[in-house]
C-alpha cells in the first residue's frame, strides 16, 4: 500500500514539472518578468577631485615649433641650432679642405591657416647660446633688421610641405659661421603675414626639421678632378618661444599649452552599473571658460585615456580601449570658437565595468602636445554653476529581470 501511494505522488511531482515543448515559455521559471529599459544618469566628477597638471611636453620635444604673429594677442617665435658643420671632409683616408658653392636651409611646414595668402618664413641669425630655459625677452632682441637674412615666401598653394631658401655668391656671407660659434649655426624663425596667423613647423622630435644643407667642392691637388660633397646637418636643438607665456589657475582644468597640461578628472559610478550593467552610451560633457581658440583650419583634438592606476600627475594610462584592447582612445576635433565638449566615450567606461582594482577616471590631454595653439581651459567641479562642471551622461540597461516560479 505504502509503495503505491509513493509511486502516485512521484507522478503526480513529474507530471507538475513537466515544459510543455509544444508551448514555449509556458514555463513560469524561464519567462522573462518585464520589458527592456534603458536609464538615462548624469554623474558628475568627484567635487574637489579633478586637478590639472602641467610640465608633461616642453617645447623643445614637441614634433611641432610654433610661430605665430599675434594670432591670440602675442607672438611666438621659434629657434633651430644645427649640429656642427666639420671645416674639412675624408677623401682617400685624408682630411682635404672646401670650397662652399651655396648653402640650402629647408623648412617643412606641418600646418597653417590656409585662408590667408602672402606668408613668409624670416629667417634671423640669432647666437647659438639659447636653451630649454631660455624666455621670449631671452631671444626677442636678436631678431632685429640687421640679423635679417631671408624673408621665405610660402606659395599660396602650400598646404603642407617644404619651404627651401638657397643662399649662393655674395649671399654665402650671410651664413658665414665665425669661429667662436664652432662651427655651430643658429636661426630664428619668424612668420610675417597681412593678417594675424601662424603655422605649424616640423621639429627634430618629429624625424623631419630644419635642414642646413652646404654645397661644397673639394680641394685636391693631386687629381684633375672636381670632388662634390653635400653636407646636410639637422638640428642639435629646437625649441620656440612665447610672448605670454601660459598662466594655470588652480581653479579651473587647464588641457594642452606648452609644457603641456593634463587634466585629470574622476568619477563615482554605483555597484548596480558597475557590476552588471549595459552601456549603451557615455557622453563626456566639458564647458569651456571661453570659447576654444587656435589657429582656423588646424584644429586641436582633445584625448581621453583611462587610467590603470591612480596615483595623480604620474598616472599611467591605457594606450587603448575595447574589450579586448583593441581600439583607440576616444577623440574630439576642438574646432575654434566651439562653445560646448562632448566627447564619446562608451568603450573607455565599459573599462571601468565588473573591476574593482581599476580605478573610475580619466585623464584629458590635447593632441598634438605641446604642438598646437589651442589652450582649452574648462570649469572644473568647483565651479558655482553646477551646469558647467566635468560631468558623464550615461544611457545604460540593467540585468534582465526574469520571473521566479
């Protein structure tokens, strides 16, 4: 008797936990208890949290020199010192001296504003003395009428590319090295214009700078012969140099500038985003303080790494973003005038999402360092206006509530 009734109630368990396979979802257990829902939050940084720091680019390792004649209210001028030229060149195990036919002096430039026609590059002899420290009011004197050596004319038509100054027979004078600069030869640069403007040159830290190229013939007496010789010397040092120098406030988030700033800016996200949420989309907003400046046609970009590590000025970054590592970091073009900074950044949060040891910040760096004329300053988190402070917008989807039996 006792094991008829155990083998009706084992039938009767089997028969209630039975899926109907011919009426999907039927099942209470497998069921989904609502529909998909997309949040919409706004997190803003970490009061008193984000700082700015600067000293990361100098300008003389920036891939860039500046030169600008008023282009923000001041001017910019760069300065170039060539390696040594040797006053004799190895022929047959023996050193023999020269004859200089012509000299060259190349500069490539990287960008400028190309609405305005009639540029010229001033070439100055300047003394070979100048360094990392050396000031506009350093160097400013040199560049004088009387140190004026060649006005280059930049076509029209150039974009981007060589400017090239050759100096032959009585003009071979201007470029004549004296002996106390051994064999050292400096130059100031400086950009003439109708307009305000400036222009981007390429530097030694860029694998293209100013080349001093000197033609020469040597002197050998024992053949009939004409031996040519091209010396091309590139720059031992390269820097440029501001009228204003840039001011930090301690109160705002300073990016880019020269040395360069970086800001660094961090974040509070809650465990239900962190652990289990979808991000849809992440929106970094930035206000400017004033509208960005530059120089029209060569806009900055502002960058957005995520940190490995959170240590302040001396943070590391991560060079990529993605699940995997396999994506760039996110970019925004700051073209002049712009009033308003967003900068997407879906892939740099979803770093964030499911670690507890990586920390939820960012930091902000403009591209190219130390080689634009943008100098964003933005409001940081103590701002008096809570509208303008660094904030993230986040549209994202929490796990999919399903139903219990």
């Amino acid at each position: 008797m006792n094991r008829a009734i155990g083998l009706l109630l084992a039938a009767v368990v089997l028969t209630g936990c039975q899926e109907k396979l011919t009426a999907p979802a039927d099942c209470p257990a497998l069921c989904p208890g609502g529909q998909p829902q997309v949040y919409d939050e706004v997190f803003t940084a970490i009061a008193g949290a984000d700082s700015s720091y600067t000293g990361y680019v100098q300008p003389h390792q920036a891939a860039s020199l500046l030169v600008s004649n008023g282009l923000q209210g001041f001017e910019e001028l760069s300065l170039v010192r060539f390696l040594a030229r040797a006053d004799s060149v190895s022929l047959r195990d023996t050193l023999r001296s020269y004859t200089i036919d012509s000299v060259a002096v190349s500069l490539t430039v990287v960008a400028r504003d190309t609405n305005v026609d009639g540029l010229q590059l001033l070439l100055y002899r300047v003394a070979p003395t100048f360094d990392s420290a050396s000031t506009y009011a350093d160097v400013a004197p040199a560049f004088v009428p009387e140190s004026l050596i060649a006005a280059a004319a930049v076509p029209d038509s150039l974009n981007a590319g060589v400017v090239r100054t050759v100096f032959q027979g009585a003009d071979l004078t201007r470029l004549q090295i004296a002996a106390a600069d051994s064999g050292k030869l400096a130059l100031g640069v400086r950009i003439a214009a109708p307009s305000a403007t400036g222009a981007r040159l390429s530097a030694l830290a860029a694998g293209t700078g100013p080349l001093f190229t000197t033609y020469v013939t040597l002197n050998v007496p024992d053949t009939g012969t004409a031996r040519l010789r091209t010396l091309s010397l590139s720059p031992a040092f390269n820097t440029y140099v501001s009228e204003l120098p840039q001011v930090t406030d301690p109160t705002l988030l300073a990016v880019g500038g020269a040395p360069s700033s970086r800001t660094l800016l961090r974040f509070e996200l809650p465990a239900r985003i962190r652990d289990s949420a979808t991000i849809v989309r992440a929106t970094l907003e930035l206000t400017p303080v004033a509208p960005v400046t530059g120089l029209p046609t060569d806009p900055a970009r502002l960058q957005a790494r995520a940190l490995l590590s959170d240590v302040g000025a001396k943070s590391p970054a991560s060079p990529t973003v993605g699940s995997r590592g396999e994506l760039p970091p996110p970019v925004d073009t700051l073209e002049v005038g712009t009033t308003a900074v967003t900068l997407e950044a879906v892939r740099l949060v979803e770093l964030w999402l499911g670690s507890t040891s990586r920390p939820t910040a960012l930091v902000l760096s403009l591209l190219p360092e130390a080689s634009s004329f943008s100098r964003p300053v933005f409001y940081s988190t103590l701002a008096a206006d809570p509208a303008v402070r660094p904030r993230l917008r986040l549209s994202y989807l929490l796990s999919f509530p399903f139903e219990t039996p």
